[in-house]
C-alpha cells in the first residue's frame, strides 16, 4: 500500500472541524476528536436508517480512537474515498454477520 495515495487525516480533520465550527484549529486536540467522531456517528446513523429500509436489522459499535482489528474476522471489509472540498475524506468499513 503507498500511504502517498491517502490524504493526511489531521489537516482533513482540521479542516472538517474548522468549516463545522466556523472556528480555525491548527491542532487535533479533544474538540476536534469529538467534532470528527460525531460526524462518523452521523454517517453511520443514517446507512442504518438506509439498511433499516431494506429490512436488514444492525448494531453499530461507537468510532475507534485506534488502529482496528486487523485480524480480518469481518464477513466483509471494504473502504471507500469521498472528495470534498477539504481533502478526500475515507472511510474504512468493516461489517460482520449477527450471531
């Protein structure tokens, strides 16, 4: 994998949170942690709402403040990049069957 291809998540992040605040932060601190997990919990909020309609029933687990799991014990494992104005923003989704 060439990390060169990935943008860099603090000056994303920094960005993001600038825009949704209309306040300028140069560093990750909490506000900003907080800011950018609550708009991982807003993406997640509505694909559930999205699979609700298609009759499939989820759990969502909060966002991880560390390197996930790389065991591969998920029944499916993708990730995806959308661009923004700030910077690509990408999402690693990672999804298991219900026990």
């Amino acid at each position: 994998m060439n990390i060169d291809l990935y943008p860099n998540p603090y000056e994303t992040s920094l960005g993001i949170v600038n825009i949704m605040s209309g306040m300028e932060f140069d560093a990750v601190d909490e506000f900003v942690t907080s800011a950018v997990s609550e708009v991982a919990n807003i993406i997640s909020g509505n694909v559930l709402t999205m699979l609700a309609g298609e009759d499939l029933t989820c759990d969502i687990l909060p966002p991880v403040l560390r390197k996930p799991d790389e065991s591969g014990e998920y029944t499916f494992h993708t990730a995806c990049c959308v661009t923004t104005s700030i910077d690509d923003v990408c999402l690693d989704i990672r999804l298991s069957q219900a026990e």
